[in-house]
C-alpha cells in the first residue's frame, strides 16, 4: 500500500475484555497491519474493550434501553455505518447480530470463533470439545451471515488437545493463537486480497473450498 493510500477502516465489535482488539491495535502500532481501528462498539457499555481506544472512538448502548432486538442493531448499524469502515469485525461481541445488520455489511463483515468450525458453532466451545473427546481444537476466522457461525470459513488455526486440559487451559491457549490468527485475516482484507463472493471466500482471487490452515509460534 502506498504512503498516500488512505488506511482500511476497521469497525470493531466487541463485549468483553477486548483481548483479540488488543492483538488487532498491537499488529497496527507494530507496523504489521496497515489499518486503522475507526470506532468500537459494545453492547456492554462498561466492558473492558472499550477502554483500549480514545473516548472519541467508543460506542456503546444497552440492549435492554431499546424496544426490541431489531431497534438495538439498527442503532449499532447506524453507529458503525457513520465511521464508514471497510471492514466490521467482531471480536468478542456476544450477542447474535440480527439479519438486517448482517445483509448491511455482507461481505465485509468478519468473525472470530474458538473452535474449528463447522465443529461447535456456539457457546462453550472448549467445554463441548472436551467432552466430545476432541483431539484438536482451535479457532476459526469466517465471514459472518445470519445463520450463527454458519458462514465461509477463511482460515483457522489448530490447538491440540493434551491431557488433563480443562476449559480454561484449552481456552487459554486457543485465544493465544487467535491473537495471531485475526490479525493475519486482517493483513489480507485490509490488502484487499479477501472477498466473499456467492458464500465462498476468496483469497487472491481463488475460491478457498477449505480453511486455510496457519501456525503460529506459542506464547
């Protein structure tokens, strides 16, 4: 990308404690990915991510504040379509965005989720792959569309399993690698490398018919 180029926009939604946003700004302080963070977003108005980035930068509503679910992401949705982004990321948002937000943004709306989809869509994954006997585990980058993580897989990244694990080990090493997985996901959308087209993802322009499968080193 040229020094004049304007940077890619990154809209950010997140409801915790914002560690994958921090491995997002980290990448970009670093020089390692040519983007800019444009805005944050919450649902949890008092949620750790939130304070990763100026004041200026932060939005953040409560639900239950609004009359109905599709009145909540119609704020967000216009929340996030203000800061004019590229791309909208999710990164630990934890409510299922509704149909009408997610065919506004198709396309360039992405997802991180702790497990190898289509293995385990949902909630407590690494308690779910635990108990199914799961080898290996890990994360998976896709685009986001209504259906809940049901969306083309771009790339993913695997986690054995090793014995004695609990959730919490399982989980803290999976979210270690996610810490170099999104941002590497975000190197080729903010390239311009990455498309959704008819449900797939694309990569160079090259239908990807599996997850591309990275390594990272451990922390």
């Amino acid at each position: 990308m040229s020094a004049s180029a304007p940077l890619p926009r990154l809209a950010v939604l997140c409801s915790g404690r914002g560690s994958n946003l921090g491995a997002i700004i980290k990448a970009i302080d670093s020089g390692t990915l040519d983007a800019e963070v444009v805005g944050v977003f919450s649902d949890r108005p008092k949620c750790a991510a939130l304070q990763l980035v100026p004041a200026t930068l932060r939005w953040s509503a409560k639900p239950g504040d609004f009359a109905s679910r599709g009145d909540f992401d119609l704020a967000l949705g216009d929340a996030v379509a203000n800061v004019r982004p590229h791309w909208v990321v999710c990164a630990g948002y934890m409510r299922i965005l509704d149909s009408a937000f997610v065919e506004r943004f198709r396309g360039r709306l992405l997802n991180i989720h702790p497990s190898l989809l289509p293995r385990h869509r949902g909630l407590d994954t690494h308690q779910r792959a635990l108990e199914s006997g799961d080898r290996e585990h890990g994360a998976s980058v896709h685009f986001v569309i209504p259906e809940l993580d049901a969306g083309a897989v771009i790339a993913q990244v695997v986690v054995p399993v090793q014995p004695g694990d609990t959730p919490q080990s399982l989980a803290e090493r999976v979210q270690a690698q996610e810490h170099h997985l999104y941002p590497e996901v975000l190197r080729w959308a903010a390239s311009g490398r990455l498309h959704e087209h008819d449900a797939t993802a694309m990569l160079d322009g090259h239908t990807l018919f599996t997850p591309r499968q990275l390594e990272f080193p451990e922390s």
